[in-house]
C-alpha cells in the first residue's frame, strides 16, 4: 500500500513481517553474497528465521527505533534499506542497506538510503545519521560519499569475520550538511 517509486520500476516500501516467504526467498538469492558485510544475525536460512528477522525490525519500530524498507525491481524483492539504529532522543541514527547481486549497480541504493536521510533529517529532527562498513567494502563506501557523508574514522580489526578482523569505516552527515548539499528524497510514510 505504502511505497515510495524509486524509478518507473523500482519501489522502496515497508518489509514487513507478512514478507516472510519472499524475504526468505530473497536471502536465498542474496546470502553469500552478503554474508561479508551485514550482522550475522542478519543473514538467515530458512522463511522461520525470515519471520524471526521482520519481527525484530517490526518490535524495534514499534519502540521507534530501527526500521527496515524494501527495494522491489520489477515485482521482485531485490534488497533493502534500514535504519541499523534510531534514536529520537540523542539525534542519531545509523542506515545500512543491503543488495543481492543482480539488482547491483542499478542506481537504487542511493536514492533509498536518501529518502531514509531525508525523513531522518526533515520529518523527525534528527541531527546525525551514520554509516559503518567494513573498510574494504568499496561499493559501500561509494555510497556514502554519494550521500554527501564524511570519513570520521576507521576502527582496526574491529569486524570479525571468518576467522580475520577487519577494520570498519565510520561515515556520517549533519542535517545541516544534508540541507545543504543533497536534493529532498520526500518519503513521508516512513515513519
């Protein structure tokens, strides 16, 4: 019902907890690929760990805290959009975002994370938003630049992963500086 057009065939939209199936299908697609880079927790085998995973994200907003969006490319759920962390009372939050590999590179992870910044920033006050990735991850640092967002520091060996300890990029951007520099990305049923 609720959805935001990306482009002609491209919507972002709540992932809700009756997305279960599709979600799960999804993972399936998308899990090694992004295994490297979300929580573990995160990356789920079956439609129950799926359900597990929607009604996290559905109880962390129902105490407005973090959301979870989906990105559909043609019908067919491809990735997402997420608010990692929210918090109303100190200003800030964290947006991370997700793809399987055939919806890469197809210019929707931008605009998506924007509308998130741009509700964030316009519609609930916030003043920071960040984003953390793993220091070699270059497609997501890609984004965050785009976003208009700033290198602030790199955390050593802070991520581990299969036995190595990577070191992860901290990006952020001030509503001041979003103002400024980015166009308005008006998605007003996130909240």
């Amino acid at each position: 019902m609720f959805s935001l057009p990306l482009r002609d065939d491209a919507r972002l939209a709540p992932l809700e907890i009756w997305h279960a199936e599709e979600f799960a299908a999804h993972l399936d697609r998308a899990r090694e690929h992004i295994r490297p880079w979300v929580g573990a927790g995160f990356v789920t085998v079956d439609v129950d760990g799926a359900r597990a995973t929607l009604r996290r994200y559905a109880e962390r907003q129902a105490a407005d805290g973090g959301r979870l969006y989906g990105i559909w490319l043609d019908g067919t759920l491809v990735g997402g959009v997420m608010f990692v962390d929210f918090d109303a009372a100190s200003g800030s939050c964290e947006i991370g975002c997700w793809l399987e590999p055939g919806a890469e590179g197809h210019g929707l992870i931008t605009p998506a994370c924007g509308a998130l910044l741009d509700w964030a920033f316009t519609t609930r006050g916030l003043h920071r938003a960040e984003w953390i990735c793993r220091a070699d991850n270059e497609r997501s640092a890609a984004v965050a630049k785009r976003l208009g967002m700033s290198l602030e520091g790199v955390g050593r060996e802070c991520w581990p992963y299969e036995g190595t300890r990577h070191d992860k990029q901290v990006w952020a951007v001030l509503a001041p500086e979003w103002r400024t520099r980015q166009p308005r990305h008006r998605a007003p049923w996130i909240g």
